[in-house]
C-alpha cells in the first residue's frame, strides 16, 4: 500500500471510531443502565475494558512486525512495529490510569500488587524498555534488532495476563464477555462496551496507520539524505 | 434575626447549592468525579498521540519543501 494511501486510510478509520466512541460516549450517560452493585463509577468500564483490548492488540502487533522483521530483516516490519508499539504505550497508559481510578471508588484503593495489575504494569514497562533499548544502542540495526527480541519475548504476557484472574486469587473480576458458555454481561451494557470496543480498535488502526506512514516516510527521506551527502546506502 | 432563620429554614434543602454542598460533604460526588477523570484522561492521552503524528506530519513537510528548495 502507498503511503499516500495509509494516509487516506488512516485519517478515515480514526474519524469513524471517534464518532463510534462519541456515540458510546452517549451511551454511557444517557441509556446504559447503572450497575447494582458499584453504581456510577463501573461506567468506567466502558474505556478501562477497550483500552486494555486495544493495548493487547497494539502490543501483539509489535511482536508480529518484530518477528516478521527479525525473520525478513524488511524495514518497513520495524516501523509497523515502532508505530504499534507507540499505540500500545497511549492506550496502556489509558487502562493503568482507568483502571485506578475505578479502583478507588470499588476496592478503596488505588492500587494493589495482585497478579493481573502486576503483570499489566510490567507489559507495559517492558515495551516502554523497547523504546529505550532502540535507542541505546550506537548502531541501529543492532538496536533494532534487540527490541524485536524484546517485543517477541514481551508479548508471551499477554495471555499470562488474560487467563491471570483464574490461575491465581485476585481481586481483578472474571471475564464476563469472553467466556464459554458467553457474556453474563446485561445485553444494554454488552451493546455499550461492542461499541466502545469497535470506536477504540478503528481508532487505533486508524492512527496507527497514520504514524506508520509518517515513520515509514522519514526513514525514506533519511535514507536519501544520507545517499545524497555521502553517495553511499545506508 | 433568629426568628428570620427559623423561617427560611424549611426552604433551606431545596437550595441546589446547599443540596450540592451536603452531597460533597458526604463523598456521594466522588464517583463522577472520577467517571470524569477517566474519560478526561482517556481524549488528553488520545490527543497527545495525535499532537504526535501532526508534528511528524509537520516536520516531514518541512524536510520535503526543504529538499524542493534545494533542487530548485
């Protein structure tokens, strides 16, 4: 697909998912009903559960655009990797900043050192360590090969992460949407949370296509510059 | 003074301000608040990405106008 393209494609699928969120948006206020138990704040379910299925989708991108990237060596791989990883970042910082404050109101505090937080945090740290070990490094291919490795390794916490509540006592609740005998969840609540979920994933595909396209330009014209100035490839 | 109180006083919890005040003063509040500030985080956070992609948009126009420049 030509960057051009990308571009179009990307600035389309992100203004769809921002009417879908605005119109969840709406949702949440005006029709869902409140929760029994927890009352106003589970409302903010309907951002903390798409911005953690979104972060697992951005992080699983990365460690699929890292491996096709160690495997080919295709340049294009890394930088669909970079942008993901970036999208990962913002929408992980969206559920660890949600999900406290959820927290706070249901469990009276902000924070709890129990499995899935833990292991969310540390996915988290680890593709923000991604970007540091990119950058450490005084040849880039080497850097870049490094973060692959790191984002493969890395992505091996997402389904620790999914089947954590589970495996291990936790004050994190059980799945009510993915389950095998299906949601538990009020069919209002399953509509709202459908389409938050579809508004943040066209939104992240969208953006994401947009900073691929602009990653992928840069190292271009990096590229050029260099063969210009020294008239040798990078 | 008193004997004027004691007649505003019935009107007194239908002041929405005071109601506002009482329901502060018990906590009732604090779960909007952080509806609010979840949300409110969630569009600074999406921003932020956008405001990102806009300046590398921004810089890339400049490096290509930069290059016409030079060709030219």
């Amino acid at each position: 697909m030509n960057l051009r393209k990308a571009r179009v494609a990307g600035l389309l699928l992100a203004s769809v998912g921002v009417v879908a969120i605005l119109v969840a948006h709406w949702m949440v206020v005006f029709w869902v009903p409140t929760e029994a138990s927890m009352g106003v704040v589970q409302r903010i379910f309907y951002i903390h559960v798409p911005a953690a299925w979104t972060t697992f989708l951005a992080f699983g991108l990365v460690a699929l655009a890292s491996l096709a990237y160690l495997w080919l060596g295709d340049d294009r791989a890394d930088a669909a990797a970079v942008a993901a990883a970036e999208g990962g970042l913002v929408f992980g910082a969206i559920m660890l900043t949600s999900g406290p404050l959820w927290a706070r109101v249901a469990w009276g505090t902000y924070w709890t050192w129990e499995p899935r937080l833990t292991l969310t945090l540390l996915l988290w740290f680890t593709y923000l360590g991604y970007f540091l070990v990119r950058g450490s490094m005084a040849d880039p291919r080497k850097g870049r090969r490094f973060a692959a490795v790191v984002a493969v390794f890395g992505s091996l916490n997402i389904p620790l992460i999914h089947v954590s509540v589970s495996w291990f006592r936790s004050l994190h609740p059980e799945a009510v949407v993915i389950k095998p005998e299906g949601p538990t969840l009020h069919p209002d609540m399953l509509a709202t949370l459908l389409t938050s979920l579809g508004g943040f994933t066209l939104l992240f595909l969208g953006l994401f296509s947009l900073r691929y396209s602009v990653e992928h330009a840069s190292r271009r014209l990096q590229a050029a510059r260099f063969r210009e100035s020294t008239g040798v490839s990078p | 003074m008193i004997q004027r109180f004691c007649v505003l006083l019935p009107l007194l919890p239908t002041d929405p301000v005071l109601l506002l005040a009482q329901e502060v003063g018990r906590g009732a509040l604090r779960p909007y608040l952080h509806v609010f500030a979840a949300y409110g985080l969630f569009w600074v956070l999406i921003l932020f990405w956008v405001w990102r992609i806009a300046r590398g948009l921004k810089q890339l126009q400049g490096f290509h106008e930069e290059r016409h420049s030079d060709a030219d």
